[in-house]
C-alpha cells in the first residue's frame, strides 16, 4: 500500500520554527541528548540519533543553529566539549551547540531512575503502588532541574525560546522563568497526565504544578490530558482556569494548555518498509523462524520492556487464543521484539523475570517440532530489519496498560507497504484517540477481549483489511512528527502575539 505523504517536511517545519524565533535562540531541554561520544577499540565514535523525537529535531536544529541541553552520558563525552561543557554537531557540519550537563551516580539514581521512573512515571501511569517516595529522590530531582535550569541560562542571553522536553523537568522551568522573565518558555509532557484523584498521590504536587507554569505553553498528547491537568491545577492550586482559552493565570503569568498529538517521520517509515535491506533482512528472519511458509500468520508487539505496555496480559491473552481456538495451532506465531529497559529498578528486573517465564511456559505448552508460538527477540535491530517485521505482521499488536501516545502504533501504520495487516490497538494510549476508529479496540486487560480481537483481525476480509488501513496511513502521514513540530511552533507563535493582551481567548 502507499499513503499521500504531502503535507509538512522537516524544511517546511524548520521555516516555522524559524519564523518565531527570528532572532532569538531557540533551546531545546531534554534528558537525553541527541549525538553522544563514546569510545570504540580506542577511538572516539559519534552515536547519532537513532529514532523518534531526537532525529526530528535534529534537522530542525541544524537549521534555527539554536542549542541543545541535555545529560551528557557518553564515556567521551567529556573529551570533546570546550570550557563552556558544548560541543558543536553534527561532527560533519556543526549546526548548533550541545551544551552538556553532568550527572553523578548518585544524581543518576535520584534524580532519574529514582524521582522521574520511580515517582512520577508509575503514577502517571496511574500505578501508584509502585511509587517510592524516598525523600532523597526529591531531592536529587529539584538539585538536577536547577543543574538544568543554570545551563539554559548559561547558554542564552535575553528574550530566548526554551522548549522543555518530558517529566523528568518539572521544576527547570520555573528556575529559568525566575532569571529570564522575558524568555518564551514551552514543554511537552510525553507520558500521561493523570486525574487529580492520582495525581494528589504525588507529596510534591503543588511544586509540580507551579514548576510547570512557569511555561507559556504546556503541550499534552490529548484533550484527555489536558482537561486533567487543568482539573489539577483547579484543585491543587489558587490560580485562576479558564476553561474556554484553556489556560491559567498564575504568579502574574498566563500558560495555555494544549492537545498536540506527536507523530513519527512516517515516510521515512514506509521508505524503509520498502527497501532492499528489509527484503534481505525478512528472507533470513522467516527462513530462520519458519515464518516463509505462506500459511503462517504473524502477530507482532514491539516495546520496551516496560510494566505499563500490556506485555504480560497480551501474552495471556494469546495462550487464551492458542488454548480456546485451536485452529491457530501451528497456523499463528506471535512475535515479541523487547527492548530491555531500567533494569536497575526492581520492578523491570521482575517483569523481565515474568515475561520470559511466560514465553517459555506458552513454548512448551504449545510448541511443536516444527513450530514455536512465540518467538523472543531482545538483540538490538537495524531500522530496515524492524520495518520489515512491522511490514509482515498480519497483527500489530499495541495493548499498553496505558501510554501517552504510543508511537510503535503509528510505525506500524506506517510500514505496511504492502499485503495490509490489522492494528489491535488498546483503548488506554494516547494513539486510541487518532487511530482507534480504524483499528480493533481492545481493553488490555481483558484477556478474553483481546483474544477476540486478534481473532477477529485474522478474521477480516482483505477488502476491509484494505479500506481501515488506508484510513490509517491517512492520518499516520498527515499527523506526522513534521505536522507537530509545525503546530507547536504555530501555536507557540499564536501565544507570543498575544501574551500581553487581556483576554486570552484571542490566541
């Protein structure tokens, strides 16, 4: 299948971005950087930007020259920077500065596998029983936003454009607010946000809140989201909502509120889905698992391994399938791509654990000389390798317990090219709200639900296989990462023309 795939481009969204900042610097924050350096058999070596939000901005950045913070994680990463901790990338054509902030150990267990992966991504999740509340975690994550916040300012003069990135700077911005009033201060929340109920289980709530509308513009991945924080800040806080511009008055200052859907570089995705790599690299991978045979379907999850991505309840679910409707015996191989992800924290160690007893349980149970029902891959795969198992699937199987948006859905989307598989889609992501009238919807946790809904993907005829895909890779293209960077700067714009004017609702 092909998709129309017009619409904005990196060049088109860094015009955007461009025009508003005109001659103001635009800095990006974020806890992850987007080139690090490392060394390899002696010598330095470039990690580039792999995927996902860094590759879109990277272009964007190159263009507007602004300046990028972030953790400077890499072993080399010391080695190349000057006086001022900034190294200037892309190595072949320095565009813009990366201005690197250092973490120590202790700062990496507090500030983030402890207070950002161990305080607010459970209870954003809303999985509060997870929670630690370990007041040295709070600690560490105010002393860091404010490392954070000091090379911001370190790297700006006056009147610059700060775009902060996720949960893990909460409270930056509102130390940057404090040192440059007349800064244009944005963040996008990429998790979640919960209702006031889950969210008044956080002891830092008000702190939260305030640190968060130091911004002009705070940027969520649905409407969902936004009405809930507006709801917190109602209830937790004496500023004033208004409901109708959506947006808040607070300490003088007034941010808007609003729903922008991040998408993926969805051509990038369809190109890849179509190339000769993934070609070879499917030839090897289904003669290897015995997924060449034509009689064979595929089902395909791909995420890290993570407790609020379903994988346990999705497996349930397939034994539920593979134990009640015997017929996809030997006829169905579900395949689980997982990413290994903060396996320091207890909680991921023993999902890890689960997950791979559950594999091996539902392998021996079901398995046969001549078929395995699931098949685990943890090895690291080049971007042609993955679009060619996104391309295959006859299901993509996307069933979080909850997720902010949910981009593996739209990859999926995006990479099928050709024979047009299915998305079974979970109702609790983010993604459910642009996709999920197309796809199949399921509630992750009802495994007799889920069940169903692969069978009743499999079930479907290729004309309808056809015309929902069709509908999806319309949106998928349309709403691509280049259509939020251009939206964001677009509103962003909007908000700077009439941040002094009386009645919000102008904007």
């Amino acid at each position: 299948m092909s998709s129309d795939t017009t619409g904005a481009t990196a060049e088109s969204a860094a015009e955007t971005v461009a025009a508003l900042c005109e001659d103001r610097e635009l800095v990006v924050v974020s806890n992850r950087e987007p080139y690090s350096h490392d060394r390899e058999d002696g010598e330095i070596a470039v990690d580039r930007p792999a995927g996902g939000l860094t590759a879109a901005l990277d272009p964007v950045m190159q263009t507007v020259a602004g300046t990028w913070v972030a953790w400077g994680d890499g072993d080399a990463d010391r080695e190349v920077v000057g006086p001022d901790d900034t190294v200037s990338v892309p190595p072949e054509d320095p565009s813009y500065d990366l201005r690197r902030v250092w973490l120590d150990d202790a700062q990496v267990e507090g500030y983030y596998a402890g207070y950002s992966n161990q305080m607010l991504w459970p209870l954003c999740h809303l999985d509060t029983a997870k929670m630690n509340p370990d007041p040295e975690f709070w600690q560490s994550y105010r002393e860091t936003n404010s490392e954070f916040a000091d090379a911001v300012l370190d790297s700006t003069g006056r009147d610059p454009v700060v775009w902060f990135q996720d949960y893990h700077l909460a409270l930056a911005p509102r130390d940057v607010r404090a040192a440059r009033p007349d800064a244009f201060l944005a963040h996008f929340w990429h998790i979640p946000w919960p209702s006031w109920d889950a969210f008044h289980a956080l002891p830092q709530y008000e702190q939260l809140l305030d640190g968060l509308l130091a911004n002009d513009l705070v940027g969520f991945h649905t409407e969902e989201y936004c009405r809930n924080f507006l709801d917190c800040v109602e209830a937790a806080t004496d500023a004033r909502v208004d409901r109708g511009s959506r947006s808040v008055a607070h300490r003088g200052e007034r941010t808007f509120v609003r729903a922008l859907p991040l998408g993926i570089d969805a051509a990038e995705q369809a190109e890849l889905a179509d190339g000769d790599a993934a070609d070879e690299f499917w030839r090897e991978f289904g003669a290897k698992h015995g997924l060449d045979d034509g009689d064979i379907r595929v089902a395909l999850g791909v995420e890290r391994l993570d407790y609020t991505k379903g994988i346990e309840e999705r497996l349930a679910a397939l034994e539920r399938l593979w134990e009640e409707r015997p017929e996809y015996r030997g006829e169905l191989t579900y395949v689980q791509k997982g990413i290994e992800s903060r396996s320091g924290i207890e909680a991921y160690r023993t999902l890890q654990e689960r997950v791979d007893a559950a594999i091996d349980r539902i392998n021996d149970r079901f398995g046969t000389d001549d078929w395995t029902p699931v098949v685990q891959l943890t090895d690291h795969l080049p971007k042609p390798g993955l679009a060619a198992l996104y391309r295959e699937a006859d299901v993509g199987l996307v069933t979080p317990v909850r997720d902010g948006m949910n981009l593996v859905a739209k990859e999926y989307v995006a990479a099928q090219t050709r024979d047009p598989g299915v998305l079974v889609l979970s109702e609790l992501t983010g993604a459910s709200e642009q996709l999920g009238d197309r796809a199949v919807a399921v509630h992750p946790r009802d495994l007799d639900g889920v069940a169903d809904g692969i069978d009743e993907a499999l079930s479907l005829s290729e004309d309808e296989r056809l015309h929902r895909m069709a509908d999806l890779q319309r949106v998928v293209h349309a709403e691509d990462v280049y259509a939020w960077l251009e939206s964001t700067f677009e509103t962003a714009a909007a908000i700077e023309r009439g941040r002094h004017t009386v009645h919000a609702g102008t904007t």
